[in-house]
C-alpha cells in the first residue's frame, strides 16, 4: 500500500497549457474580479507549501465572496473541463496542507466565506461558513455572552471548524468527534445544484437543524472524506460551557504498568459516560517534545535520542514513561462525585493524580512567576498546562505546535503560526485502535520499533474516542530540506501502515500522498464510493482522487 511522493494527474485537455485552461481563468476572472483568481504560478506559491514533503502541479485557485459565485465558477469548470479542489481554510497540516490529491486542480479557496449565524441560542445551534476559524468562532461568543465551547482541535486559532469536521477530526472538549455535532449541512453540487437536507426542504427548518438523521437516507454524511460536493455551510450543536471544567493528570511510572493504566481508564469513561472528556495518554517522547529542549548532543548512532538521556530527561523535567490527561464537566457536585470516582479508578496504578482547574492554574502560573521569574522550569511547565486547559475549555491554543519544532530548538508560537510556511517536515500516522489493553500495548511497541527503525523519535499519543475505541496519532517529523529526509518520512509512514494493518489498526484519515494505495475500486465499498460519485458528477470535477480511486472518477 505505498504512497505516493509523485501524483496522478488528469488527461491532457485538463493540463494548465491546453486552450481551455486560459479560457477558463479569463471567465473565471471576469466573475471573480482578478484579485479573486490566480494563474498557475501565484497559486503555486500561495498554496504550494505543504508539511508533508508533497508538492503538486496547481493549475490555478479561486476566491468567492458567496454560494452563487461558487454555483457560477462551477458552470466554468463544467464547461471548460477544469477539475476543482475546495478548501475551507487549508490548514490541513500533516495530511496535505492546502494540496489537492491529483496534479492539475484549481483550488477553491473558501476561507472568504466566513459567515456565523445563531440558528437557536437556547438549543446551541450554530451556522458556520467554510472560512470560519476556532479563533473566529470563540471571539463570537465571547463577545455576545454565549455559553458555550469551540470544538477545540490542536491545529489551533487559525484553522476551520468545517474543514476539520469534513475530515471527521476529532479533539479533546466533550464533543470530541466533530462531525458528531455536525446536524445539517448544505452544499452545491458538481451540477450546480443546491444540496440541503429533506427536512429544510419540507419547510421544517429550525428541526432540520435540531435533528441530525433528518429525514430519509441519510446524505450528510456523504460529504465527509469525499468530493461529493462543496459544502458551503454547516451547522454545529456546540457543547454548552458547563459550571466546573476540570483536568486531572496522572503519571504512569512504569511503562509495564500501561495495560492497567489502559484498563482503568476504560473502566473511567464507562462508569462516567458524557461527564469525562476525552482521555489522552502520551508516552514519555510525545511529553518531552512539548516541555524540554531536544538535546543533540544526547543523539546515538541510529540519530535518535538514546535511552538513558530520555531516561534523564524523563527524571529531570519529572515525565514518567506515560502521562494522562482527561476532562470533567458537569454542574460542581457532579464534578465532585466524579472527581471521587476518578480517584478510586486511577489513584493505585497511577501517581501524581492531581486535579486542576483553569482558575486554579491561572493563580499558581501568576504566583510562581512572580517568585521565580518567568523562565524559570516551573511556571512555563504551569503556563503550558494552563494553554492546555484553555483547550478543554473549548479556548484555541497554539500549546500543541510546539513539538514541531522540538529538533529545531524551538519557536515562537506567538509570531509562527502555519508550519508549512515555517519548512516543517509532519506527516501525521493516525490509527484506530480498538480499546483493549493488550493490543493497545502490542501496537506501542509495534509502532515504536518500526519509527526507530526508520530513526523517527517515538512521539505517541492515545486519545480516546469513546470507551471502545482510542485513536492513535503519531506525527513523523522530519526535515524536508535535509536530502532524502522526505522519502524517509514517506517510508515510515508506509510501514507504519502495514505494521498497523497486521494489528488490524487502520488510519481514520488519510494524507493526500496515501489515498491511492487504499482506494481499490476492486473493492465493493471503493466500486459503491466511485459510482456514487460518476452519479454526482460525470464530468469528474470535484476534488478528484480525494479518498476515491482515481481511475473510477
Ligand atoms: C500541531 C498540530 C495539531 C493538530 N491537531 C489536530 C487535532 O487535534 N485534531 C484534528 O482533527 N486535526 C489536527 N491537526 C490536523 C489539521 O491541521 C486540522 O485537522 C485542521 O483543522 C485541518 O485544516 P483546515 O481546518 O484548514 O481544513 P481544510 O484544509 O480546509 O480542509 C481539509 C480537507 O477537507 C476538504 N474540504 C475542506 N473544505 C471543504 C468544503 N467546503 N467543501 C468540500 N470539501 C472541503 C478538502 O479536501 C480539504 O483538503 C493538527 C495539526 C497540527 C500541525
């Protein structure tokens, strides 16, 4: 199942030269203003960088202000045969950034398109246009006094909300999968029409937005991990802000100890049901990357950190083989029996369980800084865990950026914002594991064998997705300046794969570089997927090879 370095592209009458390819920028231009089009080279440059060591030939990009400019520039693509890539902000780091899957697309850049509407305070119903941010959506409610929570991501402030919940992202609030909380959406199809579910169409609007499963076959869900449509809307069912909000964090001294770890924090989430967020679980490597300095002078021959310097690291910045982190959110008593219940669960095979809130952190960061300054350990190790309850509190934070540049001796997350842009080398392994301890412990050691063998650092963490699944996500770093670093990386990521699949763990999303090799149309689900979509659109315009076989578009 390789991935691919170098890209497919589409036949000739669609390559950037041949006439209908000028055509299509001059009607595109006179509809869109020349601000709103790029030729193939300005869009190369803007759109171009990708964290994964990728690059693809783009033909052009696009970008309109509304839904009828998108339903225009369509009838052009149409016409002129010019297959289109849409994006909602193009932040899409790890897995492709802005790319499209195949050579030759003209990408739709919908980040202009940045509209909230409050479809029912009361019910916590919200509308957000493609170009929405985390950032965009926490400022709107902050400023009109709304209690509720962002669907927080690690991506941070600047990436959208509806991008992520088409790539069926998750994060750590308590509506951790976010197409979970996606009711209703509308988009334009590959023909031009306009998309909105049977209920809206039946007049009843407000329960179309209230009611997930509307009414009939359920199609939403079409437009998520495919090239069904562009989606011009979604609406959001955000999780209400709740009286207490709090983390609690343990430590796991012995790695041999990880399976009753596992096992006890399974047990949590099922006694708890929706009071307990997510769980996330880190080994030692993915800790240190966000909190010490990598030391190179510590590197063995094989290029990674050797063990006893983890070893050291792990004693001197008190990170334990694995360390936890999970969310309460309740009214104050439910939090507090909760809190009980967390303790008889966790407390014997984990140490340091300690709980915290975000006003609770706040205080100490301000009282440790004054006493110690602000560089020193203690109060930057409290300022990170701040940034990270700021994060299961539904506030975006850029804490999660940091590990991108451990080898690099660090960044400014204030000033340094898009990683594509900043050189860094990520592609993101992302596998469901099925929350049984044994194969939990049997994939770690699986996957840290395989990124050691190809000199990756082991930077590994569990999240759960409920209490039968944890999604794994492994970020393979790597420095795409450095000669064959990439094809390094790629590799990992290829064994990684395999390795995985003999587990029976899979990726739940894919990089633009690896929808090929898992996209058979030999198979009845990919042959059902690729004629679902000849159905949509014959003329193969949208978002060809996005997890579908490209020889059946
Ligand atoms: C440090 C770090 C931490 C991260 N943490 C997380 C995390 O916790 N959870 C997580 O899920 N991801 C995470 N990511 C990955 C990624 O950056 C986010 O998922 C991000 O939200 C995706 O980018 P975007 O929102 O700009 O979506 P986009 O890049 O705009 O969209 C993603 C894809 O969806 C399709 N698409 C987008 N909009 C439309 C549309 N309107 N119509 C049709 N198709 C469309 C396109 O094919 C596009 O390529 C992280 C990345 C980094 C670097």
């Amino acid at each position: 199942m390789p991935s691919a370095c170098s890209s497919d592209s589409v036949n000739d009458s669609r390559q950037p030269g041949s006439p209908r390819a000028g055509e299509a920028i001059d009607r595109w231009r006179r509809l869109l203003g020349a601000e709103g089009v790029d030729g193939p080279e300005a869009a190369q440059q803007r759109y171009g960088a990708c964290t994964t060591g990728l690059s693809r030939r783009i033909a052009g990009a696009l970008r309109p202000a509304s839904r009828d400019e998108i339903v225009e520039l369509l009838a052009i693509a149409r016409e002129c045969a010019r297959p289109l890539y849409p994006i909602s902000t193009g932040r899409n780091w790890g897995y492709g950034t802005a790319l499209p899957v195949i050579d030759d697309c003209t990408i739709v850049d919908l980040s202009g398109l940045g509209a909230i509407r409050t479809i029912d305070a009361d019910l916590g119903l919200f509308e957000v246009e493609p170009g929405v941010t985390q950032g965009a959506l926490h400022q709107y409610l902050q400023t009109r006094k709304l209690p509720f929570m962002v669907p927080t991501t690690g991506a941070g402030p600047d990436a959208s909300l509806l991008g992520n919940a088409l790539e069926r992202g998750y994060g750590i609030t308590p509506t951790a999968d976010h197409f979970a909380a996606v009711t209703r959406i509308e988009a334009v199809l590959a023909d031009g029409r306009v998309y909105r579910p049977a209920l809206s169409e039946l007049g009843a609007e407000l329960a179309d937005h209230a009611f997930k499963w509307g009414l009939g076959p359920y199609l939403d869900g079409l437009f998520t991990q495919s090239g069904f449509g562009i989606v011009t809307s979604m609406t959001l069912a955000l999780a209400r802000r709740p009286e207490v909000v709090e983390a609690f964090y343990f430590a796991v001294p012995d790695a041999g100890a990880f399976e009753d770890v596992a096992m006890a924090v399974r047990g949590t989430l099922q006694d708890l049901g929706s009071v307990a967020g997510s769980v996330n679980l880190m080994n030692r490597h993915r800790v240190l990357s966000m909190t010490a300095p990598y030391d190179h002078s510590c590197v063995g021959s094989d290029g990674l950190l050797t063990d006893a310097a983890v070893a050291d690291m792990g004693r001197r910045y008190r990170v334990d083989p694995w360390m936890g982190m999970g969310a309460l959110y309740g009214p104050r008593d439910v939090v507090a029996a909760a809190r009980k219940l967390v303790r008889r669960r966790l407390a014997r095979p984990t140490r340091r369980l300690v709980f915290m809130t975000g006003g609770r952190a706040r205080v100490l960061e301000s009282i440790s800084r004054r006493a110690l300054g602000r560089s020193h350990g203690i109060p930057a190790m409290l300022s990170r865990i701040r940034s990270s309850l700021d994060i299961l509190e539904g506030r975006p934070d850029r804490v999660a950026h940091g590990l991108l540049y451990w080898r690099r001796g660090g960044a400014d997350l204030s000033t340094v914002t898009d990683p594509a842009r900043a050189g860094v080398g990520l592609l993101w392994y992302a596998p469901l594991v099925p929350f049984k301890p044994d194969l939990m412990a049997r994939y770690v050691r699986t996957c840290t064998q395989v990124l050691r063998a190809h000199s990756m650092e082991p930077l590994i963490t569990l999240s759960t997705l409920s209490d039968r699944c944890v999604d794994s996500s492994v970020p393979l770093l790597f420095d795409p300046a450095v000669p064959g670093d990439v094809e390094r990386a790629h590799r990992c990521y290829d064994a990684l794969v395999e390795a995985g699949r003999e587990l029976g763990c899979m990726p739940y999303r894919l990089h633009v570089g690896a929808m090929a090799g898992f996209t058979r149309s030999d198979q009845t689900f990919w042959d059902l997927a690729a004629r679902v979509d000849s159905a949509l659109d014959p003329g193969r315009i949208l978002s060809p090879g996005r997890y579908a076989p490209v020889s059946g578009r």
